[in-house]
C-alpha cells in the first residue's frame, strides 16, 4: 500500500508540472518519470528500502515522498535544460572548412 501512495502522490505532484517551463529530459514524460520515480526512490530510502504494508500505510505515507518529487523532477530538469544549453552552444560554434 506504501508503494501506491507514494505513486499516487508523485502522479498528483507531477500534474502541476504545467505551470513550469518545459525544459525537462524527454519532455512531459521526463517530468512524468522524474516525479514517480522520485517518489517511489525517496519512499523506499526512508523506510530501509521496505515497501509499508496496509496496517502501516496512513496519510504521512503519502505526504513523506514529496521531497523525493521535487528531486526527482530537479534532476530530470537539470539534465534537460543542460541538454538545451548544449544544443545551443552547438548551433553557435562556427563552422569550419
């Protein structure tokens, strides 16, 4: 049950991605990956990598992943926008002959 909270809340974090620029790896699907993935990754490092059963799953279950969503999305955005600045610097460099 753990384990689907923790999905649950990176799925409804990562619907606010929106309203961010979009200049994450792959795109929405990369925030969509950086969210979920983030979140199941950051539920299973708190609890000594033991996925909470029915009986230990409540509301602070779903809401102790959020931090694992800010980062996982951070990263994925921070490979994205690294990824843009160097198809940038690509598209600046002269050609030579």
């Amino acid at each position: 049950m753990g384990l689907l909270a923790w999905t649950m809340m990176g799925l409804a974090l990562w619907h606010f991605t929106v309203f961010l620029p979009d200049r994450c790896w792959a795109g929405i699907i990369g925030a969509f990956l950086g969210c979920v993935f983030g979140a199941i990754i950051f539920g299973l490092v708190i609890h000594g990598f033991a996925i909470p059963g029915q009986d230990d799953t409540n509301l602070l279950t779903a809401v102790e992943c959020i931090p694992g969503v800010l980062l996982g999305y951070g990263l994925f955005y921070w490979l994205g926008a690294r990824q843009e600045a160097a198809a940038a610097r690509a598209d600046d460099e002269p050609l030579t002959a």
